[in-house]
C-alpha cells in the first residue's frame, strides 16, 4: 500500500519544534571568540574575512612562508556566515559543475577539472596533517533525476563525459539502481560522481582551519569588521571600529559582503538559500531509505534540493528557493523565511514518504555570494597590493582553498598554471543597478520555475541570458 500524503497542518507540526539556528552552529564545541583588534598593527599579509576563503589564505600563507607575517580579522566570529550555514558539500568543481565549465571554458575543462581534484586531495590531507575533526567523508555525490526529461539530461552528460575521458569513477544509474543506493519513489535516475566530492561538517572545517592558523602564528582577531581600505606608503592600510592595519599585502576573502575594493561590487549578489535539519533518524527509518553509502545527493531541476546524511543520522535538505532581496543588502532579517521552511518541508515529504512523522529540529538560512558565472572570479588592485577572490556561488567549501592559491599567486605577481587560466583572467558580467537587477533576476527566476514545469524547455529569455553568458543560481 502506498504512504499516505501527509496534510499541510501535519507538514507544519513537523517544524514546531525546529530551532531558528544552523545546526552546525549550534554546537556545545563551538569555540569562544577571539578579542576584536584594538590599536594598530602591521604585517606582511593581512586577510579580510575569517570564512574558508580567508582561513585558508591565511593558513596556505604560513605553509608557502613560515616566517611571512600574517594578521586575519573577521567582522563577527569564525564560521557565523556561509562557512557555518552550508550544506557541507566539498566538491572537487571550480566551475559550479562540468556543465558549466564546458559552457565557458571548454579548452581548459581538462585542466580546471585536473585542478579541482589536486584541490579536493589538498584539503583531505590538510584536514587530516592538522588533526582537523570534522566529519570528512570522501563519499561522493549523486545528480538525481525526477523528471523524465532529467533522465535524458543526465544520460547525455554521461556521454559527455565519456568523450572528454573524465568518466572515472562517474557511473549511470537508471530508477532501479538509483533506488538501490537511496529509496525514494520520486527517483527516475541518477549520475553518480563516487570521488569527487566529500561531505563533512563545515563548521567545524573553519573552526579547524581557525586553530590551524593560529597554531602557525597567524594573529586572528573576530568582531573586528574592515571598513575601508586606502593606500599607505608601498603598501595599503585598513582601517577597522578601534584601530588600523598597516600591511605590505591585503587579500580580500569577504565574499557576499561588501568588497572594499568599490569597483567589484556590481560582480556579486546576495542570494539567500534555506536548508532543514531532521532531529536523527531511528535504525528502522534509516532502512526504510537505504542511504548506506552516505552520498551527497541534489535533484536535477533548476529549482533543485541538496540533502545529506549527517555523521548522527539526520538528513539535511536545502535549497529551492533562492530569494534575491531588492537591493541586494546582507541583513540579519533576511536569514529566516517561514514560508519557504514549509515548502521544503512538504517537498522532504514528498521524497522521503516513508518518513512521515518525523521532524525537524533546525531551520536556518543564509546568503550565498553569487555571481552571473556561477563559479568565483579573481583580480588585483591598488597596484597589485591587492587581491580578491568572490562569486563562489554555492560551492565555496571546497573551490575557496583553490581561490586562495590564485589569491597568494597574484599577490606574489608570479605566473602559476592557475594565474595562467582563462578563468581566472576573466571576469563575469556584472549585475546591472537596481531596478534591473531585481527585475532580470524575478524574470530569470520564473522562467526557470517554468522550464522545470515544461520538460527542462527554456524560454526566449533564458536563451538570450545563455548567449550573453549572464546567468542566476544558488
């Protein structure tokens, strides 16, 4: 007998007791702060921003020249924005995927993707040579179908893959085979990558790499925001609530937040992404999905859902929505969105029937930096003194660390495989002023809404924004 579809007031109760926090935040471990930066100092290298991006800068720093002088400050604590609210998916893509890269650099997509394995092998032997406790499993990620036309999709990506000779531990599932590794009757299919992408905790990876830092004599100091960055001498000062820091080099890893190079900011834009944590499932309800080898999974719609297992058997699910607020401000009231929790709760249902009655215990959300490629983009200013790396567009778990190699690359004014790249020469188109971007982002929106609808079909002006290049995700 099929389950019985849960009713809307059932779908509520099951977030009655849900906690308005990341579920990776809200841990017993969760380090105290470090004081906030009084007076002024000086150094070699300061980093702004103590998310992945700027950790790892400020630890590769260290591990390049022990002796290099390094000073990271962070506006609140280590870990409170994306790096402490993601779905703690670390993949091997620079690109936000093969498609995308295909899309835009087909030259180099062997390179890129060459890269982005060194770079996912780099962090797991990172966490382990710091000892960095945080759930690294290297258990791979399945594109899951749940259309008809999504099957047909992954099929020729398939093939796509095989032609370029990146196939490696990428296989085809079909519904049965699919349903083997994880039971839903809402799966049609899948494309499973077996190696390139890791799940862990991502808290507790920046509160790892934080100790990391520290422990190499990085100087760190939290509640400390950066508020303007002006040239001093040969080299740049910035200016922060209690004091100044004069530095030879400054990267800039502040990613959706303001940058303080004035010039970048049209290149990003908040987008907000909400997730729901399952309080741990029983044995019984764990075998009711299979789910054994603990794979990051993601739908294939435009619209489209990630979910994972925790290491204490809870099933995270995000995404969907993906809410562009007018004017694209960063702000506290923004990180919870009733409306949307009911949503992806009746959707986790909807997948997982088998699950009615269970409940979720976190609600949470946050921005995303995302930028019209979908993948981060590079650059220097003042002179070279200067170097940013934003536009991680979701997947800056595991892309930041290579971000941070392009960052102490140019910064170094060497030419690297990685300064050399036609990615990292390049940069997206930026949003245009309000009210356009609002206005092309909601159009965007609902013409991707539509295509889900009608067999993954876009619309004239999804086919316009595909010629120019000028795209929008989460």
């Amino acid at each position: 007998m099929a389950p019985r579809a849960m009713s809307s007031t059932e779908v509520l109760a099951s977030l009655a007791d849900a906690k308005p926090v990341s579920y990776w935040l809200d841990d017993p471990g969760r380090p105290e702060a470090l004081p906030a930066l009084t007076g002024d100092e000086r150094c070699d290298l300061l980093v702004v921003g103590g998310g992945y991006s700027g950790l790892w800068t400020a630890l590769i720093a260290k591990e390049r020249d022990p002796s290099r002088d390094v000073v990271l400050v962070e506006a609140q604590e280590i870990a409170w924005a994306a790096s402490g609210r993601n779905g703690g998916f670390c993949a091997a893509s620079l690109t936000h995927g093969l498609g995308n890269g295909l899309a835009r650099w087909p030259k180099e997509i062997g390179l890129l993707e060459q890269l982005g394995a060194r770079n996912l092998d780099a962090i797991e032997e990172a966490v382990k040579r710091y000892g960095i406790d945080c759930d690294f499993e290297r258990t791979g990620e399945i594109d899951v179908a749940t259309e008809p036309h999504q099957v047909a999709e992954l099929a020729e990506m398939y093939e796509e893959i095989k032609t370029l000779g990146l196939e490696g531990n990428v296989s085809l599932l079909d519904a049965d085979a699919m349903r083997a590794e994880v039971d839903s009757p809402t799966f049609l299919g899948g494309l499973y990558d077996r190696d390139g992408v890791a799940m862990l905790h991502p808290a507790k990876l920046a509160w790892g790499l934080k100790r990391a830092c520290l422990d190499l004599g990085v100087r760190l100091y939290e509640h400390t925001p950066a508020t303007e960055l002006a040239r001093q001498g040969e080299g740049m000062a910035v200016r922060t609530p209690y004091g100044r820091i004069f530095a030879r080099d400054v990267a800039l890893g502040t990613n959706v937040f303001p940058s303080l190079v004035k010039r970048m900011r049209p290149y990003t834009v908040p987008v907000y992404d909400y997730a729901l944590m399952t309080q741990p499932l029983t044995d019984e309800q764990l075998a009711s999905i299979g789910w054994n080898g603990r794979q990051g999974l993601g739908d294939s719609a435009n619209q489209f859902h990630y979910f994972r297992l925790s290491a204490d058997h809870r099933i995270l699910w995000g995404g969907y929505d993906a809410i562009y607020p007018y004017g694209g401000k960063v702000r506290a009231e923004y990180d919870h969105r009733p409306e949307t929790y009911a949503k992806l709760a009746r959707h986790f249902f909807t997948c997982f029937p088998q699950l009615a009655g269970v409940r979720f215990s976190h609600a949470w959300g946050g921005a995303i930096d995302t930028c019209t490629r979908f993948s981060a983009f590079f650059g220097t200013a003042h002179k070279g003194r200067v170097a940013y790396a934003a536009g991680y567009t979701g997947l800056g778990v595991g892309a930041t660390r290579f971000g941070a190699e392009v960052m102490l690359d140019l910064l170094a004014g060497e030419r690297t495989e990685r300064t050399e790249l036609e990615m990292v020469r390049s940069k997206p188109l930026p949003f245009p002023p309000e009210p356009f971007a609002w206005t092309g982002i909601e159009l965007t929106k609902r013409s991707l809404a539509r295509a889900d609808l009608n067999g993954g079909r876009r619309n004239a002006w999804l086919k316009v924004m595909d010629r120019f290049g000028f795209g929008f995700d989460s």
